[in-house]
C-alpha cells in the first residue's frame, strides 16, 4: 500500500532529526530554555505558507472558525515540540522518543471522537504489534537504574497528546480536499508561536548569541533539519488522507526503530555523537522488537 510508504518515511526522517536535535541542545543548550530552537520550525512555517498560497492562490479561502482551529493546532503541535525539546535536553533521545508510542492510543480516541475511525480486527492486531515493537525498544534501554521519571513521562505524555490532537485536526480539514490549504494554515499557526516566543527579550538574546558563535554553521544545520522535519511532516500528513489516524500514528510511532539503528551507527563512526548502548541482550531485545514491527506491518499491509 502507497500509503505505508509515507507514513514510514516519517519516522526515518524524524529519527535523523532527533539525532540532530540532540546534537544541538547539547552543543547551544546544555543550560538555559531550548525555545530558540523552535524560531526555526517557525520560520519555515512562515516561508511555507506564503508558498503555498502563491501557486494555490486560493488556498487560503476557508471559514473564520476553520481557520482559527487549524492554526490552533498548528500552535499546539509547536508547543508540544518545546516539551519535547525540554525533555530532550537532560535525557538521551533513546529514552525521550519512546514515549511517543502513547500517540497512537491517544489517537485511536480522538480519530473515533472526532473522525468516526474504527479498526478492523486485523488492523487492531498489527498496530497493537507495532506499539509493542516500539515500547519493547526502550524496556531496559536506559543504562542508569533509578526511580521511575515522573518529569520525563509528564512532559512526553503531554506531548504526544498534543500532537495526536493537532494531527486529528489536520486531517479533520485535509481530508475534504484541503490538503494544501490546511498545510498552509499550520505552518502560519507554526510562525505565530514563534513570533510569540521572539517576544520575550531573553529569547532574542539568545537567538543572537547562538547565531554569534557560528552563525553559518547554525544556520546551516538548523535550515538542514527543518527541511527534513517538514518532509518528515507532509509525508504523515499524506498517509493520513489514505488511513485511520491511528494507524498512521502507530507506523510513524516506529521512531525509536529508526534512531536506535541511527544511533549504533553514529556510535560506530562518531564514538563521541553516538551513545548506544552495542551488549548482546540489547540488540537482541532490539531485534525483537523489529520482528514485532515487521510482524504489524504485514497485518496491515495485508
């Protein structure tokens, strides 16, 4: 099915970004609020919508409540973006992506609230194969024993609802032929947040002391990673005009897969960029959860 196709390149892009964005908290901020990040998503957002409108010119022609809730969700997606960042920026992003597999339950409500989405029998099975590939991922996954982390499952939680609640809005409106006219709203709510985040002096500061240390070189990275977010996005998107929210969610859910295997090459090549853990039992148990994977996929390609 075409549509698996897409929704499988989500997380392959979204996995390289992850790792990415890891190394950017890292390198500009180790300290401090990792909201300037986000001034970029916004951007692109600003440049993507005025493009859309210029060879769709009228894209733009939708309700006012219309456009007022698919700017909405693009604002909330942003800001489930900051509390993915802020967990992202004391956590390893093995530890931080896996929490992401509760998007899919989340969506299965609201695609059936919303949507009026139900699965069949054999779809249930293969998305639940692939939630539990996903979460087997991150079982054991964490070198460090401790207690259970009430901050980082507070913070993906509530991210991954608020993106499971801005991608159903999405495809409440894309779905009625309005691919391109609800991108462009989302990316228009994208700008806003960040023009609300440009607000805040320290933010500014920020923005300008991180471009002084190697403005190029930021810019660069920052410009290479949105473009692939934003491909990563409007693949999702497109999957969803074709399958249930939550199907989508659980194929774009294998994000962990995806920067698991990322991360043993880097830590292959970049021992210093990389961190994985290479034991026997953790590719082993890693190896199962691909079989998983594979399995859910078959189930619903089936």
């Amino acid at each position: 099915m075409s549509w698996l196709l897409y929704a499988f390149a989500a997380p392959v892009l979204w996995a390289v970004s992850t790792h990415i964005d890891k190394f950017l908290v890292d390198a500009y901020f180790s300290r401090g609020s990792v909201a300037v990040l986000l001034i970029f998503t916004a951007a692109a957002g600003a440049l993507l919508a005025p493009l859309i409108w210029l060879f769709q010119p009228g894209s733009f022609a939708l309700p006012i409540e219309a456009i007022a809730l698919i700017v909405g969700a693009g604002m909330l997606g942003m800001v489930a973006m900051l509390f993915y960042l802020d967990a992202l920026q004391t956590e390893p992003a093995s530890s931080v992506v896996p929490w992401f597999q509760t998007a899919p339950l989340f969506g299965y409500g609201l695609g059936y609230l919303l949507l009026g989405e139900t699965l069949s029998t054999r779809e249930m099975a293969g998305g639940g194969a692939i939630i539990a590939g996903a979460f087997l991922l991150v079982l054991g996954g964490t070198r460090r024993a401790g207690p259970f982390n009430v901050r980082l499952a507070g913070l993906m939680l509530a991210s991954a609802f608020m993106l499971a609640l801005a991608t159903a809005v999405f495809k409440l409106f894309a779905i009625e032929d309005r691919f391109w006219t609800t991108t462009a709203w989302t990316g228009a709510g994208q700008a806003l947040f960040g023009a609300g985040l440009l607000l805040r002096a320290a933010n500014r500061r920020r923005l300008v002391e991180m471009l002084g240390q190697s403005t190029g070189f930021v810019l660069a990275v920052n410009a290479f990673n949105e473009l692939i977010n934003l491909a990563g996005a409007l693949a999702q998107r497109y999957a969803l005009l074709f399958a249930p929210l939550s199907l989508v969610q659980a194929i774009t859910g294998t994000g962990p897969l995806f920067v698991f295997v990322f991360g043993v090459g880097l830590a292959l090549a970049w021992p210093r960029l990389g961190s994985e853990e290479l034991s026997a039992p953790n590719l082993i148990r890693k190896s199962a959860a691909t079989v998983l994977v594979v399995i859910g996929v078959a189930l619903i390609g089936g």
